[in-house]
C-alpha cells in the first residue's frame, strides 16, 4: 500500500482464476495485492497455490517451472519440491532443507480463491458452500479502484438508475451473517419476446472478494447465476472477473440443451459487462469518503461500511457514515 491509496488491502478470500486453467501438469501465476502465486496441478490432480520464488537461489516457478509427477520443479537447477512443500531433491540427488510456502486455496463453483488474513492470519472463516453450477460464460478486466468499492455499488441503488437506466428496488434490508452480506433486491428488465420480467434476486457478498446473484427465471423456466469477483492486484488496482451460469434449455435434451444455455449466459454476461464498463470510468475517478454524507434511502451503504471494517486491522478503521447528512461521530 501506499500513501496514496485510502484503503489498505483487505483481508479475505480472493479469486486467483478458473480451475479448468490449472489442468493436471501445469503451472500458472496469479496476481495477488502486489505479489505473485503460483498456481500448480500435480498429475493426480492436487491443486496448490505456493510461493512464486525456489528458496534455493530464487527462480520464479511460473517462469518455466514444470510439474513433475506430484512435484513442482523448479526451471533454473531442477530442485524439485512434494505437494506438502518439502524438497525431494535435484537431479543429482541434493535436497534443500527449505520449503515452499503455501497459500490456502479453496475451490468453488469452478473458481479458484486464495485466503490473505490480517498479518498472515490463517483463514478465520470459509466461502459459501457452491451453488451447483459451473459458469459457462467470463470476462476480466481491470478497474483504478478497490474491491470495497467495487462491492459496495451492489448496495448504492440509486446510482443503477441514473448511471445504468436500471429499474432496480430494495426489498428488504440486508442481512448481516459475518463475513456474508446479503442484498435483497428486485430488477424489472426487458426479455427479447417476453417484454418486461421481474427479478427478484439475492445477492451475496462474501467478504469484499465474491458477490453471488441467483435469480430465477421461470418465463424461461431457467436459472441465472452471476458471480463478482474483485481481486487486489496492486494498491488501487482491482481485477473485476464477470461469470455466468443461464440455465434456459428446460426440456431440452443433450448436445442442443448445453448450446442454449451457454447462448444465454453469452447474452447474460454481455449484460452485466455493460454495467461495469459504465462504472469503471467513474470508479476510476472518483474519491473515496471515509465519511460519506448520505442521504435518507441510503441507510445500506452506511451499514455495509460497518460491515466491512471487520476485514481490515484495527489502525484502518474509518469512522462511520450516517444517513442523515450530519458529519460522523
């Protein structure tokens, strides 16, 4: 972080990519709040997320490191290192008494998270259990932001009217579980051939990293998922991955039903993506208020702030926004 960026980076799980990128037998690196990870399958399948550096005289893994059975090799004397990070040794036979260091990874829905904790914490809490689907649709792309920002347009609802033309209303208050902030919402949007179509739609925030939709949508007799991955890459610099899952083939059998649904979460995600080239320019830009003067109807966002702080060390709390435009306390 630097003294440029009002938020420090926030503890959490993170999206580091895609389980089908990292197959049995290779090797990929992920950017992860100014560092990299080096993500790696061993031939049966163990998935690791490790150090990028060999501790012997510091190659980086991801740069022509190879998997070798079930171990990580490394490109520049060939030290090769076990799943549980212990060295197996060189091709002469020398082993190092060093270690990799790994990270904690977790798996869901076909994405792939990485924890980062307070002071190298170990994961305080886990992700949600998985929805059932794989997304069939993504885009990535980068924003001059942070992921708090990010996250807290899904509770800034006054903003999707006048900056996305979006006919979106709250429901219900959120909930508050945790680490888990749930949004209750309902979007009136137009189907081609169905006119306009109402979605009610929780949202769910898993710390400041993931953001889950699930909406149903029985005039097409389908389900929508829509995942919000924000992951910290470097201070004020956010990676925003977009996916979708559209379930919309109902009675549709094979080869014919999975080319529907993979069309309609094409059609879903070009949607979403839309939204947030809207909202980069204007995160981009934007200052972030530690102290927001919100108005009445804005009482979310001033909760959501509350709820963030828990994800940050104590010397980064903020103090907290109120909802009548007065200052805080």
């Amino acid at each position: 972080m630097t003294n440029a960026a009002p938020l420090p980076y926030p503890s959490g799980w993170f999206c580091v990519g895609l389980a089908r990128d990292v197959p049995p037998g290779r090797v990929r690196t992920a950017r992860l709040m100014g560092e990299d990870v080096v993500l790696y399958r061993t031939r049966r399948g163990t998935l690791r997320a490790v150090g990028p550096h060999c501790p012997h005289l510091g190659a980086h893994f991801g740069a022509g490191g190879t998997v070798r059975g079930e171990d990580l090799v490394c490109p520049f004397h060939g030290f090769a290192f076990g799943p549980d990070g212990s060295c197996t040794g060189a091709p002469d036979g020398t082993r190092l008494r060093a270690g990799l260091a790994h990270h904690h990874l977790a798996e869901r829905d076909g994405v792939l998270y990485v924890w980062r904790g307070i002071a190298d914490e170990p994961p305080t809490w886990e992700l949600p259990p998985p929805v059932g689907a794989v997304p069939l649709a993504w885009w990535r792309g980068e924003v001059l932001s942070h992921p708090q920002e990010v996250m807290e347009n899904g509770v800034d609802f006054r903003h999707v009217s006048v900056l996305h033309g979006l006919d979106t209303r709250e429901t219900a208050p959120p909930e508050v579980a945790g680490p888990l902030f749930t949004i209750h919402q309902r979007t009136t949007t137009r189907f081609p051939g169905l006119g306009a179509v109402g979605l009610d739609q929780p949202v769910a925030l898993a710390g400041l990293g993931t953001m889950r939709l699930v909406a149903e949508l029985p005039e097409l007799g389908g389900r929508l998922r829509v995942w919000v991955l924000a992951t910290p890459v470097a201070p004020w610099r956010t990676l925003v991955r977009f996916a979708v899952a559209c379930s919309a083939s109902a009675g549709v059998p094979g080869v014919l039903g999975a080319a529907a649904d993979r069309a309609a979460s094409w059609v879903a995600l070009r949607a979403a993506v839309r939204i947030i080239k809207q909202d980069r320019p204007v995160l981009a830009h934007k200052r972030y208020l530690a102290q927001p003067r919100l108005v009445p109807g804005e009482r979310s966002i001033g909760l959501f702030r509350r709820w963030a702080r828990q994800f940050y060390g104590e010397e980064a709390c903020r103090a907290e926004p109120r909802a009548d435009g007065a200052p805080a306390d």
